[in-house]
C-alpha cells in the first residue's frame, strides 16, 4: 500500500468494494427512508457519512434495521474534529489498517469499546498531516 495513500484521490474501486460488501444508497433514499420514521430526519441525516461529493452514504455506518451504528457515530465525530475528509475517513474504513494489526476498521464497528478505533484514527491524522 503507498505511503501516500491519503494525499492521493480516492480510488474509484472504493466505492464498488463499498457498494459490494455494505451498500453505498444515495443521500434522497436515506431522507426518504428516515423520513419515513422520524418526523424531522435532519438530525439524523447531519451524522452521516457523505461521499462522493456528498451524493452517497456508505452502508457500513448503518445496523441493518437502519439506526446507525454508535460507534461508527463516534469514531467520525473524532475524524471530523481531526478534519479528515469524509471520502478519506471512507477509505480508512475500508483498508487494513497498521495500528489495527492488520485489521481494517470496518470489521471492528461491532466492538463495544471505541478508543482502539479512535487511537488509530489519531494514528492517522498524524500521519496524514506528516
């Protein structure tokens, strides 16, 4: 894997690997569908995970009953405050990850403690701001 991995654009194979394993709905289908279950959506809708110039949403931040999953919740509120771009907090997800010993993020969204996900998200700032 590159070094510069984050200081490059996202690859487009991404979004298939996203689209493939977790989904990738479109920002109106989640307001459609939140909609339909909360009487103001918006809330909701300002946690998400935006990419592709903001039109998709990756599967992976959602339980499969819909609820995102709290712990993807707060692991992006940790990359938004580090100023990690949501397409590169996408890829983080998805890529094995060092300070994970080889793990990739994704597959940890379950755990019931988030600050390994955070330390390596921290991990990650640094690097990419080296």
């Amino acid at each position: 894997m590159p070094a510069n991995l984050y200081r490059s654009p996202v690859p487009e194979q991404l979004w298939d690997r996203i689209r493939d394993e977790f989904k990738l709905p479109t920002l109106e289908q989640l307001r459609e569908r939140f909609a339909a279950v909360h009487e103001d959506p918006e809330p909701v809708m300002r946690q998400l995970v935006r990419v592709e110039e903001g039109t998709f949403c990756p599967g992976f931040q959602f339980r499969p009953d819909l609820p995102l999953n709290p712990v993807v919740v707060g692991v992006f509120e940790r990359a938004l405050e580090l100023r990690i771009p949501h397409n590169y907090f996408a890829l983080w997800m998805m890529v094995p990850s060092p300070a994970l010993d080889g793990r990739r993020p994704v597959d940890l969204r379950e755990s019931r403690d988030p600050s390994l996900l955070r330390a390596a998200l921290d991990r990650l700032r640094v690097d990419v701001a080296a």
